[in-house]
C-alpha cells in the first residue's frame, strides 16, 4: 500500500528534470536520497520506471503508464487544496481562469462590475490559452474566459465579446496598404498567436516569408516592446482594446489593410454545475465594448 506520497513527487521532478542530480538540486535532497527514493518506488510497485541512459533517464513503458497516474494525482492534489482553503471562510470567492492578456487588458479594469454582478469576491488565475479547458474541467476554476469555441457536451460556452486585430507601427510609415505589401516590413510577432498564419494565407500572404525581427510570448510583450524600441521600424498585429490610449497619445500607428478585418471571439464557459454562476457574470457582458 502506497501512503508515502514523497515518492511521487520525486519520480515526477526526476522526468521533469530528465536527471537525478537535477532532480536532487531541485528537491532539495541528495542525489543517494533521491535514488533511495526511487529504489523502494520500484520495489513497491515490482516494475522498473526508468532506465539511466548517458545523456539522461528514459521512462519505460511502465514508467510512462505511472507518470500518467501521477500527473492525475498531481491535478487531484491541487484541487484538494483549492477546496480546503475555502473551507477556512465564509465568503468562498469565484475563481476565474484566463490568459495574460484577457486578464490584465480586460478584466483588471472590470473587478468592481463582475464583483457585484456575481455576488462574489474574485480570485483570477492566470493560465496558458492551451490548459485552460482542463484547469476548469478539473474544478480548479469556476469560469473560464477563453479564446476559441469548444464543442465539450460537459461545458457550458457562451460568446463574451468580440474584438479586432489590427496592424499598428510604431513609427508612422503608413494609412494603408496591401495584403501584398506586408513582407516590406520588419514585424514584432506573437508566436502565440497561430491562427494568425491562416487568416493571412487566406489573404495571399505567406507568414513565413515576413521580415520577423523579434518573436515573443503574448500581445502585452508585443505592445510594450513596439512602443519601447525605436532602432528600426516595427509593426505588429494588436488586439484594439490593448493599445487604444497609445494609438491616442501618438505612441502608435494604425495601419489599415485594404480588404482585410479580422476579428476575435472570446467566450465564457462553465461546467454545467456551474450554469448559475456562468449565467450572473453574462450580466456583465455590456461591459465588453471591444
């Protein structure tokens, strides 16, 4: 019988790090210690999970089918916690997961509204587009605000608002262009943002082919680093909502594309257990001018 879950822990920083002595520098531990750990993880289970290799350690087949039991252990555990700490108060708040980028544009300015429109206190949580379906199906979170529809029946999804993508500069260079005219310039890019690349194509525009200067993680890092530096001319693509006072005060240009908009849904969803709190924060949806 299992009941020393330190072992777990272990095995799981040991994968993460592809190395016992990392492993043992992460946890704190020495590294015997660590293969200790390990040794006895085996012998209760009576299978082998890694084998050492010169460059690092490899999962055997066993060892992945555990890892994958460990990662469901792991998101049980983080529940556990998020639920035993609401126990400890009468106010239990709503948690709210999203992106970086809805979190600090849009729902930072709208805390009091979405406050009193669920009748809750608020804990925002900030979660990669790609994990949030799962943080929220996990109940780790009691609404998520994401980026792309989904079709899962256990889920409830509502449309929040939308908003629209534009060109901008941070030197004015231009009122408009061609779709055919972008490879000219010398691009900030969202790496994030993939979808982009279709709409593009869609357009006759190759986005390989575009002078990419910078690449980086998320629109507000695109935003600051477009308004900061100004050793060369950059444009990049923008949320509207992100970057209207600087397209006021002067630090930023639109530029329009002939033939070319492109909008961006963004939609609230719920478990369905949850369809009372979904409905009282769609109170708020007027709130959204995008």
């Amino acid at each position: 019988m299992i009941n020393d879950f330190s072992k777990f822990y272990t095995f799981m920083e040991i994968v993460k790090e592809r190395s016992f002595s990392k492993a043992s520098r992460s946890l704190g531990i020495s590294q015997p210690a660590v293969t200790l750990q390990m040794k006895k993880l085996e012998e209760m289970l009576q299978t082998t999970l890694i084998m050492r290799k010169k460059n690092g350690i490899v999962l055997t087949h066993e060892g992945e089918k555990f890892y994958k039991l460990c990662t469901q252990f792991e998101s049980a555990m983080f529940r556990f916690k998020d639920e035993l700490s609401r126990i400890k108060t009468d106010k239990v708040p709503l948690v709210i997961a999203t992106t970086q980028l809805i979190a600090e544009a849009v729902i930072s300015i709208l805390l009091d509204k979405i406050s009193q429109s669920v009748g809750s206190e608020l804990d925002i949580r900030i979660k990669e587009q790609n994990e949030l379906i799962n943080y929220l199906k996990d109940r780790r979170s009691d609404i998520a605000i994401i980026l792309e529809q989904s079709l899962d029946s256990s889920l409830l999804v509502k449309k929040l608002f939308d908003y629209e993508l534009i060109l901008v500069s941070n030197k004015k260079i231009a009122e408009s262009v061609k779709p055919e005219e972008l490879i000219k310039f010398k691009f900030i890019k969202d790496r994030t943002r993939t979808y982009l690349d279709d709409i593009l194509h869609k357009h006759g525009v190759d986005a390989h082919a575009l002078d990419v200067a910078y690449s980086l993680d998320g629109s507000i890092m695109v935003c600051r680093a477009l308004a900061s530096n100004h050793a060369d001319t950059y444009v990049a693509f923008l949320p509207r909502f992100l970057i209207e006072n600087e397209l006021k005060n002067g630090r930023l240009f639109e530029i329009n594309i002939a033939k070319f908009k492109l909008t961006r849904s963004v939609y609230a969803a719920a478990l369905k257990e949850n369809e009372e709190a979904l409905h009282k924060f769609l109170k708020i949806k007027t709130s959204f001018n995008f």
